[in-house]
C-alpha cells in the first residue's frame, strides 16, 4: 500500500475551505491526511474546526518573527515536522517567500475568490463588482513568487447579478470554492498534476 499524501494546511481565519477538504477525506473520497493545521492568528475558527476532527493545530503568530522569510523558515520547519508533502493555503493572509517555495517546490497551493488573472490582491469579490464583469469564481492554483500569478489548476465560473453584494457574491462563489478545492487536491493526491511553465496539465484517469 503506497502512504497517504500528508496535508498541512495553512489558515487565518474561519476554515471553511478546510472543513470542505476535512469532509471530503472523511467521506473516504479523497485519500489524504491533513497532519497539522497552522494559523498566524490565535482564536480563529479554523482551529476549532481543526480540533474538533482531533488535528493538530499549531499558531505561529507573524508577529513574534523578524521578518517574512524569517516566518517562513519557522513554517518549514513545522511543516517537515509532521512529514507535509502537500501545502494548502485555505484563507492564509500572508504573502509566502522563496524559503517556503523552494521547500515544497510545485507543493503548495492557494485559492483565490476570483478568476484569475482578473482582480488579485485582497478584496477580489469587490474589485469585480466594481469592474463590473458579469462572471466571477474561484481559482485554485500552484504558488509562486508572484501574488496569485501561479499556474492554475482548477476555476469555477459564477454568475453575478445585478443586486449582488460582496456578501451574496461571496457565498456564491465560497460554494464553488468548497467543491474545487478539494478535487485539485484529490488530483495531486493521485499524481495526476503536471507544471508545464504556466499550464498545469491533469493527466486522464489511468
Ligand atoms: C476564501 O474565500 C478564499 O478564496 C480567500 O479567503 C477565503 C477564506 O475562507 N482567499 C483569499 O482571498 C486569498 N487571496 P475560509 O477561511 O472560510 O476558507
């Protein structure tokens, strides 16, 4: 029997898109093992919902590091602690540096609530109710350097409406989020991702 992907996931907040990877392995649909889940911040909810399916959780507060790549070493550290062969990103706030890049090189993985390249930074829903744009969704993609300029792996499109908030437009798009990301990782769970320059290409089922 070849060993389960070891997950470590990376949070700042409330976790939904941790819960949706946690319901997808419990559900036995997604042969992985989240090993730890690590949060810059104390009190979020994702801890909670880490602990209450017995995970190990870890804050590493940015606060108490010297700088970015300081942090990120302090993150590497951890990650490798728990055998982490697979990095999610779900809601980590924080830019991440070469130090983490080169440790899990083709490894870590973000999404992103828009369809990138359009609107990346903080408040990509509201940017794209400013532009303007009819169609929005979610993003999930490789990390590198760059901010959400990672080789895509998986987008969902949603609609948006003309009464749309950045609340209503928020959960339309968070429900397309909690599909997509756990199928991008249940394809790097299965060998299935292969980086060519920008384009990440799935290989069919074998
Ligand atoms: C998600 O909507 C995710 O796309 C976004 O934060 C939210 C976290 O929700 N990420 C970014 O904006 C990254 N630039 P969650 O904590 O409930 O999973």
């Amino acid at each position: 029997m070849t060993d389960l992907l070891k997950i470590g996931v990376l949070v700042s907040g409330n976790g939904s898109n941790l819960q949706a990877i946690i319901d997808r392995i419990e559900a036995g649909a997604l042969p992985a093992q989240i090993v730890c889940v690590i949060s810059n911040k104390a009190d979020v909810f994702a801890l909670e919902r880490a602990k209450h399916h017995g995970i190990p959780t870890h804050v590493l507060d940015h606060r108490s590091h010297a700088g970015r790549e300081a942090y990120d070493t302090a993150l590497v550290e951890l990650l490798r602690s728990h055998g982490v062969g697979l990095v999610v990103l779900a809601g980590f706030m924080r830019i991440v540096t070469p130090v983490l890049l080169g440790a899990f090189p083709h490894a870590v993985m973000n999404i992103h609530p828009a369809l990138l390249p359009a609107f990346p930074g903080l408040h990509a829903q509201q940017q794209a109710l400013q532009y303007g744009v009819k169609v929005s969704g979610c993003t999930v993609h490789f990390v590198d350097e760059g901010t959400d300029t990672g080789p895509i792996i998986i987008q969902a499109v949603v609609p948006v409406l003309d009464d749309d908030t950045e609340e209503t437009l928020s959960a339309r798009i968070q429900k397309e989020e909690h599909r997509i990301y756990p199928e991008a990782v249940s394809l790097f769970a299965a060998g299935r991702l292969a980086v060519d320059g920008r384009r990440v290409v799935i290989a069919p089922t074998a």
